[in-house]
C-alpha cells in the first residue's frame, strides 16, 4: 500500500513541477526567461571568442569526447557562469516565495541549470565555430 501512495506522490510532484514551470512563463518575473539566457549567451560569447582566438576546441564537443577533460570543461563553465546561477537563484526563491509561497528546491535547481547553463553550454562551441570562420574567411580575403 505504501508503494502505491508513494508512487502517487511522485506523480503529484511532476505534474507539479510542469504545472509550476509552464505558470512560470508569464506573470511576475516573467523577464528571467529572458534576461538568463541572454547573460549566459554574453558569457558563451566571451568564452566562445577568446576559446576561437586560443585555438581551443569547440567545448560542448570536449565535454562530450575528452572524458579526461570533462571534469575541468564543466568546472570551467560553472565559473563563467557562477553570477548568472547565483542571480538565476535569488529570483527563483523570490518567485516561488511570492507566486507559490513555498520553495521546491529541486524546480529551482531545474530552472537555474535550464535557463543559465544550458544556453551557456550550448551556445559556447557554436560561436566559437562562427569566430574561426569568421577569422579564416578575413585572412583569405585579405
């Protein structure tokens, strides 16, 4: 009986969860949608030329196929990206405290992780790309 209550929990809490993560997009706060992303892409551009001008590889394309540097990519991009987390943590608990009047911890991890990494991490080798092109195709033509 317990398995079955337990069970039921967990599936209160995803609908939860999708129900709370979905409210978030309008309402209060609603601007954080917006204003994580584009400082995680500001920190991805920064990252992504000065990786390009270094002649690094792409980063998602090293966390993903150099296992021995997996751990030093992701700590890396976790400290680029350390005051956008901690901003992106402060409204998260503001917004759930005001609009629901408790804090998941687990929604807030998933929402930080979702709008200030995410972007960071998968935005960084593709503008690092872009850089090298860029530069590749100025020194052709000059």
């Amino acid at each position: 009986m317990q398995e079955g209550q337990g069970l039921e929990a967990f599936v209160h809490d995803v609908v939860r969860f999708y129900d709370d993560l979905i409210g978030r997009t309008h309402g209060p706060m609603s601007f954080r949608f917006f204003l994580q992303p584009g400082m995680a892409l500001l920190m991805a551009l920064r990252d992504g030329t000065r990786d390009a001008k270094t002649g690094r590889r792409p980063y998602f394309w090293k966390i993903v196929n150099d296992p021995a540097a997996r751990r030093a990519s992701l700590h890396e991009g976790v400290k680029a990206t350390t005051r956008i987390l901690i901003l992106g943590l402060v409204m998260e608990i503001i917004y759930q405290y005001r609009v629901l009047g408790t804090f998941h911890v687990l929604e807030a991890i998933n929402v930080i992780v979702v709008l200030c990494f995410l972007p960071y991490l998968l935005l960084r080798g593709p503008i690092n790309r872009l850089v090298r092109w860029w530069h590749a195709r100025a020194h052709r033509t000059a």
